[in-house]
C-alpha cells in the first residue's frame, strides 16, 4: 500500500504539522486528523521507486570500489604520507595534493 502525504490546514490557511499515513490506494483522501480531528489536506509529492540510481540502492554501491569503477566514477583514498591512491576507476595509480 502507498503511503500519503498529509499537512494540518490551519484557520489562518498557514501550514501545519506534517504527517504520512499508509492508505489503500482505492481509499478516500482523508478531510480530518486521524487522532485530533483536525482539517488537512493531502500533498503531492514525488513517489519513491527503489530503481538502479535509488537511494537505497546507490548507498550501497558506493560502498563497493568494483562497482564504483563499473559506473564509471574514481575512488582515491589518502594513505599515510598524505598521497591519494586509486582505489577504484581509471587514472593515476597515486595523486600528490
């Protein structure tokens, strides 16, 4: 099931609290506050999709020098003399800052 993006309408029309909730996407957008009964409205927001660039999935593969090189990025890590060896991609072995 998708989770929603409410927002609490205030009297003035300032915005409120925000808060998410999972709904059956067939469900009625909710008028009121499941708990306080206030009025709120529910936002549009970007959906998230756990693809090849995902968050998710590209926090993982930073983590991984193999899979940093496949997609084309270079990884340098500073060593004990303060030079930057390669550790993943293409480029100088070493680089002296």
């Amino acid at each position: 099931m998708p989770i929603y993006e409410y927002e609490i309408v205030r009297a003035d029309g300032s915005a409120g609290r925000r808060f998410e909730i999972q709904q059956s996407i067939h469900a009625a957008p909710l008028t009121h506050h499941p708990e306080t009964g206030e009025p709120v409205q529910r936002l549009i927001s970007v959906p998230r999709v756990a693809g090849r660039f995902s968050d998710m999935k590209l926090n993982r593969t930073l983590k991984d020098d193999r899979k940093l090189g496949e997609l084309g990025f270079t990884k340098y890590v500073r060593n004990s003399d303060g030079k930057l060896e390669r550790r993943a991609g293409q480029g100088p072995p070493t680089l002296t800052p």
